[in-house]
C-alpha cells in the first residue's frame, strides 16, 4: 500500500532503524527494490528525481510505482520527489500521487545557486502548508551538499551548488535547524555534514574531518522530533569499481560514506538514507560484464536481468545493515 513518508519513519524511529530511499529511473531499479523488499520484509521508499521524470515521463513512473504497490500489496511503499526545486514542482508531484515530496530549499530555483536562510524557510513552509492538510509529507534541506575537502557540490548535472562553498554552508547548524523545523513544520530534514551526489565523494576513506557525523547527534538533541535525512549516501563499493574497471570502465578511485558510518548515523537520529550511485554503479558493472563475456548476446534482457539481480544485491545488503529488515 502506499504510504506516507512520515508514517514510514515514525516506526523507524520508534524501532530505532533507518530506511533508505532509492532513486529510481525506470523497470529495472523498481523491480530490484520490491523484490529485495519482498525477500526482507522491508518498507520502501522510491523516490523519482526531475531527472528520473524527465528520462521516463511522468506517467510512465507513475504506473510504474502503481505496479509495485499492486504486485507487492503488503509492502508499505512512500513514493517520494526527490530535490523539488520550486513549489510548483512539489504542487505537481502531488497531483500525480506522490506521498511525499522534497522541497530542497537550500537553492534557488536553479538547481545551483544557494539560497538565503529567509527564502529556504518560506518556500518550504509555504509546501507544507499545501502538503500536510491532504497527508503528503514535506523534507526540507538545510545547509548545501558538498566536499569538505573541496568546497565543491560535486555534481555536474541536476542538482547541486556550483562554485565554491563555504565551510559554513556545508554544516547544518544545529540551532538554525531548530529555528528552520519550528517555522516550517517539515517532517523530516536533509542535512549538511559533508557528503556529496555522485561516485565523487572523498579521495580517501572518510575521517571525522571530512565526514562529519558528529554534527548529527547535535542537531537531532535539537530537533528531536524532526527525521533527519542523510543525502550523498552511496558507499561506492569498491568490488564494483574494480568489476567496472575490469570490463573497459574508467572510474578514477574515489570512496564513498562507509556503511558503517551510516550504521552510526542512524543511531544518532538518522531515518532515510539516500542512495542513486551505488545502484548506478552495480547496474553498470553487471551490463560491462555480460557485454564483455558474452559478445555474441544480442537480447538486451540478459544485461538487463544482471543490472537487476545487482541491484537488488545492493538494496538487500542496505535493507538488513540499516536495520529495515523485517519491519514492513
Ligand atoms: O539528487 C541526485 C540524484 O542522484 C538524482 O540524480 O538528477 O541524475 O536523476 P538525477
Ligand atoms: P548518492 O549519489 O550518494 O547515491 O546520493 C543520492 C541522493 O542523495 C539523492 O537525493
Ligand atoms: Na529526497
Ligand atoms: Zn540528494
């Protein structure tokens, strides 16, 4: 059935897990979730960016997230927007079904520029109070996504600051936070402590210096009623990194936030946890391997297939780590 997001981390939060959330694009990646969902007995949260929209179509999602809920009718499914940008992208989300949506008002409407305290807080509230009275849940953003040793947001398409970011603007403050959840009232909260979209994230494997997963506890004594929102969570897993490498890829090294440190997180107030990477990178380390194993295979379902049983190898593994198996 579908759920809110709210009701979805209410229990984790009672239960004391963390549930992540998966971008999703198209048949595959849903089919990968909902199966390792069924096997796990986990809820789930499927949550389609502008990107994934603009890739697969509105209603193609929409039906998509419709089949799930209709094959799996036991699983409890948020269908979640994943970095709104304006209020009329969140109005239209809605519209279309969605249960939840995020408006990510840490930058203007652009997608890149970051934006001021004043504007973050009235667009947001400005969703919830167009999405709590009809039961859709609201995530808001505070602080911007980006590298703690560089400054940058790390993604070049879609979503994230561009040029330079203070060390300021990388940290959510843990007083500003509370400020910003009283005036808007957001379910649950995104916040800054140095991770970043994408393979990108850290040249070495993050230390407190880079990753900082303290500030976490310090902003949920704040706000302890609020979800707190971990983006830029991929581990980048270095088995599929050498599997890609192996097979013609060229993916420069790079690391990704370590599970455990995730496992950390989530017993300092963390309930979602967004992961896109890791399954873009499993998805493409199976195809390489069909394709260069079998040169002779020309049914695009055999690629397909093992992109899938990749991902869903992904999803299980985060399912049982953050504590979600078994609680659907
Ligand atoms: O927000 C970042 C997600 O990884 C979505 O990426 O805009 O390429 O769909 P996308
Ligand atoms: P990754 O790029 O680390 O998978 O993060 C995805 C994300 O935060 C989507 O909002
Ligand atoms: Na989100
Ligand atoms: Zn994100």
């Amino acid at each position: 059935a579908f759920v809110s997001l709210r009701q979805v981390l209410d229990h984790a939060a009672e239960n004391g897990y963390g549930v992540p959330a998966f971008n999703v694009n198209n048949l595959e990646q849903i089919l990968a979730i909902m199966e390792a969902a069924q096997e796990t007995d986990s809820p789930v949260i499927l949550q389609a960016s502008a990107g994934a929209r603009k890739y697969a179509g509105e209603a193609y999602l929409r039906h998509l997230m419709l089949a799930a809920v209709e094959t799996h009718p036991d699983i409890p499914v948020v269908v979640h927007q994943d970095h709104g940008t304006s209020a009329a992208v969140c109005q239209q989300s809605i519209r279309s079904g969605f249960t939840s949506v995020m408006m990510d008002g840490s930058l203007m409407g652009d997608g890149k520029t970051p934006a001021s305290y004043d504007y973050n807080v009235d667009i947001t509230q400005r969703v919830c109070q167009m999405a709590h009275p009809i039961g859709v849940s609201v995530e808001g953003e505070l602080g911007c996504l980006g590298s703690l040793e560089t400054g940058e947001a790390g993604e070049e398409d879609g979503i994230g600051a561009e040029g330079k970011l203070s060390h300021d603007m990388l940290l959510t403050d843990p007083l500003q936070a509370r400020d910003f959840v009283q005036r808007t009232g957001v379910d649950a909260l995104a916040i800054a402590i140095g991770t970043s979209h994408g393979a990108y994230k850290f040249t070495r494997k993050p230390t407190g210096d880079i990753l900082a997963m303290d500030r976490i506890a310090a902003i949920h004594a704040q706000i302890p009623n609020t979800h707190l929102v971990m983006h830029g969570s991929s581990s980048v897993p270095q088995e599929w990194l050498a599997i890609i490498r192996q097979f013609g890829g060229d993916i420069k090294e790079t690391y990704g936030v370590p599970v455990e440190e995730i496992q950390r997180g989530i017993q300092s107030g963390v309930r979602k946890i967004n992961i896109d990477t890791d399954i873009r990178l499993s998805m493409t380390g199976a195809m390489r391997q069909v394709f260069a194993q079998q040169p002779s295979e020309f049914d695009p379902r055999k690629a397909l297939v093992a992109a899938k049983n990749a991902a869903r190898g992904i999803v299980k593994a985060r399912f049982e780590a953050f504590g979600c198996a078994g609680q659907a």
